[in-house]
C-alpha cells in the first residue's frame, strides 16, 4: 500500500522537508516504488522520483530536474514553506515512473494532492476534464483530483470547499491530502482507506499509519470514513460529510518506535493476516455487479474465450491455481495447474486457443516466468495474476489481472493467497459469462464474495487458534485433510506450518490418506480436517473416522459446527458460507495456527531459515 505523510509545523526552515523525509523512511517498511513531497512554498515546490527515497533526496539536493516549468524551487532552499505532504506509492494505476509519482498537481500548480487507494470512477471524470481543457500527465487514477479541485478554484470557490466539492465526485477509496500554495493548512479526507492524524508540540502530523510521525509524537486522532480534517500548524478540526465539526477522542499510542512498522503486532505476518478484510475489499472494488450477477474485468478486453485453461505457479501461488482449476471446471471449462518448475509447453496441448495463467505474487518467480515464456512461445494466450504492477509476468503476458492486496513484506504469503482466490473466484465467473453467455454467474458465490471480508473478520475477532496451535506445541507431524475446494487449502495450511514453525505438516486431497499416509498417524500426530457443511461433508467425515481410529486427535476447521464438531477434539469455526468461499475464511484459520506454533517455538516468523520473499533463480 502507498504511504502518505503530511506535516505542518509553520516554521520557514528545513523542518517541514526533514520530517516529511523522515516520515516517508518510516514508511518504507510498507513497500514502494517511487516517492515524492510537494511543501506549500508559493509558488508549490514539488519533487518526485521513481525508485528509492535516496532517489528524491538526491534530486532535492541537486536542485531538481523536474520539467514542470511552473514548479519555481530548483534546489532545497525552495522547499521552506510551513507546510507539506508526502508520498510513497505502490502503483495501482500506471507503470512506477517520476510522472506517475505522487504529489499529483494542477497544471497551473494551485493545488498538490497526495492519494492512497483506488478511484473508481477515474475514467468518466478524466474524460469530462479532458473535455473542459485539463491535460493529463500521469497514467494514474489520481491525477483527477488535482483538476477537480482547480476547476473549483477557478470558479471562485474557496479552499476546503473547493476540497469538499471535488472528493464529493470521487467513487472508490481514499486517504487524500491536499497543500495549497503559501496556506499552511493540509486539507484531508478519508473513505475506506486508513489516515490517522498525529497532535504534536511543535506542529501537527497526517498519515497513513502512525509509524510515519511516531518519534514527534504519540498523541493521535484516527478519522473515520466521511470524515475530513483541516490540518493546521496550531489546530486541528475534523468534521463530517455535511460540514458539522465533530469531536474526536484523542488516543496515545505506546508502541515502541522500532516495532511501529508493524502497526503495534509482533511480526508482519500477523499484520498481514489481520489486513485479508481491506485487502479483499480492494481486490473486489469496482469488480462485480452483484444485481446482475455480473463480473466485470476490463482488463480481459480482447481475451477469447479459451478451450482450456492452465495455471502455472509455485509453492502458496500453486495452491490458489489448484483453487482456481476446481472453480473453473465446475463451470464446464476445462483447466489444469502445474507447478511452474514442471511446465513444458512442447511436451503439452497448447495452442492459441489456450489460456495459460501464470499466478505470483512477486510477478518474478523464475520457475513462473520460464513456464510463461514457453508458453508464449507455444502460441498461447497469457494472462498474469499478480500483485505487483509493471512485474515481468505483468510486463510480459497479453494481458494483466492485478490482485490488489498490497506489498506483503513476511517471506510467509498470506494476505496475497487470499486476494489471489478471490480473483481466481472473478476471473472464473468471467471466463463462464464468456464461454456460454446463457450460464448466469451464481448470485449467491457473488454475494458471498461480497460477504468474504466480513466472515474473514469475525474469525480475526473471534478465532481460538491460539489455544488449538499450543495444545500441539509437541506433536510429531501435522497433517491437514479437505476435499473439492478444500483441497488446495489442506496443501496451504500444511506449508505455511512447515515454513514458519519447522515443523513437519503434511496436506492431503482427504481421500488420499488410506492409500499411504495413514500409515504415519497416530496419537501424536494432529489431523486438521477442512469441512465443509454444504458440500461432500459426509466423505470427509468418514476420512475424519479413519483417523480417530488410529488415535489421532482431529481439529475440524467448519462451517457447520453441528454436524461436524462431535466427530472432532477441536473446532475452528467459521460462518457459515457458499462451499467455494468457505476454503478462503477457513485458510485464515489455518494461517493462525501457524501462526501462533511458530510464536509459541519463538521462530523467525517474518523470515523463516533458507527462504526468501522472491525466487529469482530457477
Ligand atoms: C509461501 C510462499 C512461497 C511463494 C512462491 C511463489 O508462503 O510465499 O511458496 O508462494 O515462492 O512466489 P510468487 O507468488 O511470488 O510467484
């Protein structure tokens, strides 16, 4: 996710430019691919480069080479005004370059804004700018913003109101910033994405997260969705939609700075778990028409309907194309996954009528992009499912379906599993619409979609794992059992166990362990059991039978806790969920076992031994 930092602090010298330098390394933790501030010097100074934060720094020392001529400051002595913002961004719309960088500003330079989140309606309002004469630099979403707001200005409108009007047209997320030039005021608003504002001494702060101001203060008034701020040098007034001043409680915040990357938890891996709710929000955004029971991916524009389907991928991203192989035979189409180092498109059916869908998180897998390559070579039609805009995979395959869940920092995959199956989930539905028109996508998988982030927090809320992962702090060997769409997240739960705890964890289609694994459970070896209440539960519950037998204890992890729980030790619930979204509220389950084992053995958790976050090697 994109970090924003904002500072007014009223003093012409450096301070404002320090600590918006600062605020953005504080942020770096967060992931990025480029970054930039604009401080309210009259006229605006902005500076914004691609790639590292070093990058900015050194164009702001050596004066700047930015080509917007309206922007007066060439060297860092232009940056003295009172007040500013700051950016990192993780792109969602447009390639990381300089002109995509955020401080976004009007062509005349009236306003800079700063924006995290996705604008959904950023093509009907760019085409009606375009029409009343604004030009467009950047490829990205929020360049829109700036130009709202300036055609208000132009009409005479004052600032805040000006703000108000233009954030009034927006569809979508957004923390959005905005300086002025000469004003000491940072106008802000927030809908569906965090800002948090920080009350200082000597000045006050906004930002996405706390980490980015924490060492100048820990006094914080976080906004709520609707709400705005006028963040001054010496006030702070938040009000609501209609313009009605409310009265915020102001929280201390008693993180230690160093751990304030982690938004107070221990590891990024637990802060990642708990992001799976936001991250499918976004992932969903914009996505489905629920009435109509439609999917709509523009970005598939020009895909032909395939014959068949093959997902390529490797360790946690294979497991989400097994999820996405099931869901697309089910709906008549038929599909295959392999894993990536396996793949070879001369020795397979592939032709131009194949669709070959290569699934990473990173967009950088060696073993993926070597079986997208072949693929292309082969004929076929490619289709990256990524996380990471501009990747290799997303650079190099005819076509790009963005997950959307943010950079993910713990080497261990968790939230990008989840933001995977969901796009699998739409990418099926609209692979069905294309292949036969008359298939109607089922309303109820769309609205359970829609429902997924709710189930997902009432689990994070509610959830016993903990308790479940040390009542087995000395087991032999974990095994995790599920069938149908179960399967695959048998398989995850398994690795993200071993990976993070070291301990041995085993998965298994539950079907298969009469014929071989059941010969290594015993009473020291704990059987996860992934049950669904809608679907082949009865099969399962027989698998469930063959294991207690052996004296092995059973955690179900269900939906339906009635007709599962008195066959097992240990219940995981979850709610109760369509059968193809159930496996992705019970995986948050299984990633908190995991979880807690690993804490509990007091593992490395954020970077487990001999792994690593990319795999660039074959
Ligand atoms: C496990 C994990 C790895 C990756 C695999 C593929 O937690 O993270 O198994 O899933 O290395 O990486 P991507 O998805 O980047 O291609």
């Amino acid at each position: 996710m994109c970090g924003i930092i904002g500072y007014a602090g009223g003093e012409s010298d450096d301070t404002v430019l320090e600590r918006l330098l600062h605020g953005l390394s504080n942020l770096e933790y967060r992931g990025y691919d480029s970054a930039g501030i604009a401080v309210a010097n009259a006229p605006l100074a902005v500076e914004k480069r691609q790639g590292e934060l070093s990058e900015l720094e050194r164009a702001l020392t050596d004066g700047g080479t930015d080509s917007d001529d309206w922007i007066g400051s060439d060297a860092v002595d232009g940056f003295d005004g009172p007040t500013g913002i700051g950016h990192t961004r993780w792109s969602t719309h447009g390639p990381p370059s300089d002109v995509n960088a955020h401080p976004h500003t009007s062509p005349n330079g009236s306003v800079a804004v700063v924006h995290n989140g996705i604008i959904e309606n950023y093509c009907e309002l760019r085409e009606e700018l375009s029409a009343a004469g604004y030009e467009f630099r950047s490829d990205t979403d929020t360049e829109v913003v700036p130009h709202l707001i300036d055609q208000e200005r132009s009409a005479g409108v004052d600032r805040f109101a000006a703000f108000r009007a233009a954030i009034d047209r927006l569809e979508g997320s957004y923390a959005i910033a905005a300086v002025f030039p000469g004003c000491e005021t940072i106008y802000v608003a927030r809908h569906e994405s965090p800002l948090v504002l920080g009350l200082g001494e000597d000045g006050n702060f906004l930002a996405s997260d706390v980490p980015a101001f924490i060492e100048y203060t820990n006094q914080v008034v976080y906004l709520d969705d609707g709400e705005f701020a006028a963040v001054s040098p010496s006030s702070v007034t938040v009000s609501d939609e209609s313009g009605a001043v409310v009265e915020k409680s102001i929280e201390t915040i008693d993180w230690d700075p160093e751990d304030a990357g982690k938004s107070g938890y221990d590891h990024y891996m637990r802060k990642e778990i708990t992001e799976q709710p936001r991250a499918i929000r976004d992932c969903l955004r914009g996505r489905i028409e629920e009435l109509g029971g439609t999917v709509s991916l523009p970005e598939l524009e020009g895909l032909e309907s395939p014959s068949s389907v093959q997902f390529v991928a490797c360790g946690t991203s294979y497991h989400a194309g097994l999820f996405g192989e099931r869901l697309l035979q089910r709906r008549g189409i038929p599909a295959q996954t392999f894993v990536a180092s396996e793949y070879d498109a001369d020795e397979l059916p592939v032709d131009e009528e194949t669709l070959v869908v290569g699934v990473t998180q990173s967009g950088e897998t060696a073993d993926t992009m070597r079986a997208l390559r072949g693929a292309n070579r082969a004929g076929a039609t490619t289709l990256a499912l990524t996380n990471v805009v501009a990747s290799s995979a997303a650079r190099e395959c005819d076509h790009v379906l963005y997950i959307r869940a943010g950079p993910e920092i713990s080497v261990a995959a968790t939230k990008s599993f989840a933001s995977q199956q969901v796009t699998l989930s739409l990418l099926a539905t609209a692979l069905a619409d294309t292949a036969d028109p008359s298939s109607s996508a089922s309303r109820e998988h769309l609205r359970e979609l829609r429902r997924l982030p709710d189930h997902i927090q009432s689990v994070l809320d509610d959830s016993n794992a903990r308790s479940v992962a040390e009542a087995f702090l000395e087991s032999d060997a974990y095994f995790f059992i599920g069938r149908g769409y179960n399967a695959p997240v048998a398989l995850e739960g398994a690795l993200k166990l071993k990976e993070i705890t070291y301990r041995h964890a085993e998965g298994f289609p539950a079907g298969e362990l009469k014929h071989g694994p059941l010969a290594l459970v015993t009473e020291a070896t704990p059987v996860f059991a992934i049950v669904s209440g809608r679907e082949k539960t009865s099969a399962t519950i027989g698998n469930v039978t063959e294991v207690q037998a052996r004296g092995a204890p059973v955690v179900a992890v269900t939906d339906s806790p009635e007709t599962v729980g008195s066959h097992a030790d240990y219940v995981l619930e979850v709610p109760e969920t369509h059968p193809a979204v159930m496996p992705i509220v019970a995986n948050v389950q299984l990633q908190l076992v995991a979880y807690w084992l690993a804490d509990a053995l007091d593992r490395p958790i954020d970077k487990p031994r001999n792994l690593a976050k990319s795999v660039t090697v074959l």
